[in-house]
C-alpha cells in the first residue's frame, strides 16, 4: 500500500471516529416515567399520590423529581445514566413508609 492509501485511510477511520463521538454525545437523555399509588388491596382504592418526592440514583448520578396531582412523575436523568444500568429508585412522603425499588433502568412505565 503506498504512502498516500495509507494517509488516506487514516483520514477516514479519524473522520468515522469523529462522527461517532459527535453522534454519541447527541443521545437524547433517558427520561424515566411513572406513577405513585397508594397501596391497596382493592384497585379502586388506589389513589394518586400527589407531591412524593421520587429520586433514581446509581453510582453514575441520581435525578430528582415530585409527582403531581394524578401521582405521576417523569425524571431525566443525567447523561451517565443508560438503559440497563441499574438504579435504584426512591419514594418518599410523609406519613408513609418509604419504598426503595431496585430495578434496571429501561423505557417502561414504573408503578409505585
């Protein structure tokens, strides 16, 4: 191979390596969304919690939030966090016993 394939293919693998790191800092954020329940046997008694404050922490970050009226919360969590990493998820309110939830994070709907 002559000097300049040489130099040429360098240029090209530099360029696909720029590219690549350019689109990985693009990801768009992982956005964790759910809803808080209060516990009960029978589901109609499962009311929307309204102000539990919701934290989703690992070793890589942690993302805060509150949920609303009708118990839902959405957190965004911080660039370090990815899908099938663990974290752990935490509600907490007053009056009522903490709950602490080990999961991976993924795109589904969590239901506390």
């Amino acid at each position: 191979m002559s000097r300049r394939n040489t130099t040429i293919w360098i240029i090209v693998v530099l360029a696909i390596a720029i590219v690549g790191a350019v689109f990985a800092t693009r990801r768009k954020p992982v956005v964790l969304r759910g809803a808080v329940l209060q516990a009960d046997r029978d589901p109609n008694k499962q009311i929307p919690l309204a102000n539990v404050q919701v934290s989703a922490t690992n070793a890589l970050g942690e993302a805060h939030a509150v949920s609303d009226a009708s118990g839902s919360f959405s957190l965004t969590l911080p660039k370090g966090l990815r899908r099938k990493q663990p974290v752990r998820l935490q509600f907490r309110l007053k009056d009522y016993e903490p709950l602490n939830w080990d999961d991976f994070i993924s795109d589904k709907v969590y239901i506390a």
